[in-house]
C-alpha cells in the first residue's frame, strides 16, 4: 500500500505542478459562472456530472445521419473492434459542422479548465456506433479502466437515447479520489501504474462487496457526461434486442501535452481546409 501511495501523490503533485507552470492564458478567477461551478464541485466530489437536454435531438439525429454517411465515404479512419461491435471515428469535427460546433464548445472548454487548473485543448472528436453481437465486451471492447492516474477531464454526449441493456457509460463510484483509488487497488491487488482491471476483479472484489458503487448512466439523446476518466469506467456491454448506441467524445487535455499522442490520434479524419 505504501508503494502505491508514492506514486499516485507523486503523480498527482507532479501533474497539478505541471498545470501550473504552464496554465498559459487561462486565470482562475475568470470563471465564475454558477453552472461550471456547480459541475466541477461534482466533478471533484463524485467524479461525473450529467446534463439533460444539452443538444437538441433533431441535430443529434442530423449527426448520426452525417456519422453513416462518414462510415461509407471515409470508411479507411474507421477503428472497428474484433467483433465488429464498436465503430469508432477520430477526427469527426472534420465530418460535420454540428460536430464541429461540439468539438470547440466553449462551455465545454470552461469546464475543463476550471477543473484542470490550466488551459485545455480538444485533440480529437471521437464519434461511435456500438450495435449488439454475441460476446461484444461494449463500447472499447476494453475491461474495466482508467485513462490515467492523474485527472482526466471528457466529455460524451448521446447522439442517440440509452436504456437499460443499451450500452451506457458505466463508472465506479468516487474511484477517482486518491485515497480510494489506492485502496481499490489494494483490494484487487493490482499495481496502480496498470491502468486496465479484469472485469472479474471488479466485479468480485469491489462490486460484492458494494453494489452500490456501480452508476450506469442512462439518458436520452442530448444528454452530456462530463467526467473525470480516472475513474475507473467503461462502456458497458450491449445487449440483445436494444437499439444501436451513437456517442460523442471530446478528448481534452492541458494545452502543453498538445504534441503527447501522436500515435493515438493518427488514424483519423483530416481536415480538407
């Protein structure tokens, strides 16, 4: 336990420094909005924060429009899981204007850089279709995971509506937090630089214990997830019989990391301006 305390304090120190020294334009004091105030203080307390309504449902269905078409025409960016299951597109701000308006959403940006402490960019605009296939593991085809240690702010939004079995964004609750993130580690004996967990081990080893811990997030299409993705999360397994899932997220990061991923976000759709 020791051990892993080290590094997540360490890690955690090291990136707060890091977002300090080299914040860039963005001051604390400009953003006082109730709003954002009110989903950072859930974003540090609970680790997620959900907003009804945010896009109209006529565009979300004008973007999934947009996104089928985008499967045929630009179908060589497409990342297509072992079971064909998930269809995912980087780069899709460059598919559509209404995609393009999410990507550089200015209440978005806020947010994120009032709950990183240091001005932020969107990489990448990633927009997927998850549809039912026997043994599909859901949106990611991963287990459970975290995207890393320190604080990682998204943003998803639902192009289309989620019902119970319809693949919702899953989250343990409050593993965010540093002290819990190190107890859940130790509970499951796994080492806290390992960012993936066996779905077994959180389901035996936390979840037993505390179902209670589990929130699925079930929402109409509009509907926005802002979340810490050190969480430990995933895109839970769709079901037989429900409708096919349509998602958008934004991956935003501190402005100084802009040139960090190049291989993550190489397969994608390229602007033609």
């Amino acid at each position: 336990m020791i051990s892993n305390i080290a590094k997540i304090i360490y890690a955690r120190s090291r990136f707060a420094l890091a977002n300090k020294m080299f914040r860039g334009n963005y001051s604390d004091t400009t953003t006082s909005n109730f709003e954002i105030l009110k989903i950072v203080k859930n974003l540090n307390q609970k680790g997620f924060y959900v907003v009804h309504n945010f896009l109209d449902k006529d565009i979300c269905k004008k973007i999934i429009k947009s996104f089928e078409e985008g499967i045929v025409n630009h179908h060589e960016v497409l990342r297509i899981d072992k079971y064909k299951c998930d269809f995912r597109m980087f780069g899709s701000e460059n598919l559509s204007a209404e995609i393009k308006d999410y990507h550089f959403n200015s209440l978005i940006s806020d947010i994120s850089q009032k709950y990183l402490k240091t001005q932020t960019i969107n990489l990448s605009t990633m927009t997927n279709r998850v549809e039912f296939v026997k043994e599909n593991l859901g949106s990611g085809s991963a287990d459970w995971h975290r995207d890393s240690y320190n604080k990682q702010f998204k943003s998803i939004l639902y192009l289309s509506d989620v019902k119970k079995g319809g693949g919702g964004f899953q989250l343990i609750n409050e593993s965010h937090k540093m002290i819990q993130m190190v107890k859940d580690c130790n509970d499951m004996s796994v080492n806290i630089v390992n960012l993936s967990v066996d779905n077994d081990l959180v389901n035996n080893k936390l979840l037993k214990k505390n179902p209670e811990r589990l929130t699925t997030i079930e929402a109409n299409a509009g509907s926005i997830i802002f979340v810490d993705t050190s969480l430990l999360h995933r895109g839970s397994p769709i079901e037989k019989g429900s409708l096919k899932r349509y998602a958008m997220t934004n991956y935003i990061y501190p402005k100084y990391q802009k040139n960090w991923y190049p291989k993550h976000f190489s397969k994608s759709l390229k602007s033609t301006q």
